[in-house]
C-alpha cells in the first residue's frame, strides 16, 4: 500500500478551539502511519501496532 492510498483518522482528542492542533493516524495491519493535520505534506512516523499501543498507553497516563 502506498501512503497515498492510507485512510486518515483526526484524533478524537482534537482540541475544538485549535482546529489546526491535531495528530492524524493511518492505521494497517502492520503499520500505524502518524502524521501532523497542519502539515499533510510534512514529515511522518511509522510505527509497529505494538509501539503505538506502547505510546498510547503511555500518553494516557499523564
């Protein structure tokens, strides 16, 4: 699959005061493609399932 054809998710945690502050995901079955919504074009993470997992439980306890 090329990053054209990925399916991006906004962050339901998207702040509603900041429209442009947020995080987008991409997720397949071996991939979690994590870009920024400001800058679609910009730079972009490609994480295993297991680290993004690792991620979010980590940002979760803050």
């Amino acid at each position: 699959m090329s990053t054209a054809d990925l399916h991006w998710i906004k962050s339901s945690y998207s702040s509603s005061n900041e429209p442009g502050d947020c995080l987008e995901v991409a997720p397949t079955a071996t991939t979690i493609h994590v870009r920024d919504s400001k800058n679609t074009d910009g730079p972009r993470l490609a994480l295993t399932p297991q680290a993004w997992a690792d991620f979010v439980t980590y940002a979760s306890q803050s």
